[in-house]
C-alpha cells in the first residue's frame, strides 16, 4: 500500500478537522467533529483503496500485454 498517498489525502482534513475542534467549547460539538472524521475518514480510505486496486490491476494488465508481445517475437 502506498502510504504517501494515505498520507497526503488524509493529513489535510485532520488538521483542519482538529482546528475545528480546538475552536468549539460544547460537548455536542465534541461529538459532532469525531462523527464527521469518522465519515470523512472511511470514505476517503474506501477511495484511496479503490484507487489503489485499480492501478495495481492496470499495471498487472500491462505487464501482462507485455510478456505476451515479447513471447509472440520468441516465436
């Protein structure tokens, strides 16, 4: 997996996520931030991993096309 990507999609939204709850005082508040980085949080992972499987399955397709280009010039 790569983590750098994680990485760069995630760290944004919990900063500025953590900003917002440093700035509000009530309790709802409270609950309301750690609900929305809770939504945040897997809809983005569920896309980065989506992502990440369709180019790894690209990559293994094209890989793949290769071997059988180069197997055809064997003949």
């Amino acid at each position: 997996m790569e983590w750098r990507i994680l990485a760069k999609t995630l760290l944004p939204q919990w900063l500025s996520l953590w900003l917002i709850q440093r700035l509000t005082l009530g309790v709802q508040d409270k609950i309301m931030f750690y609900i929305v980085v809770g939504l945040i949080s897997t809809t983005t992972l569920t896309l980065v991993i989506h992502y990440m499987s369709y180019k790894a399955r690209h990559t293994e397709a094209h890989q793949h096309s290769k071997l059988e280009h180069c197997s055809c010039f064997a003949d």
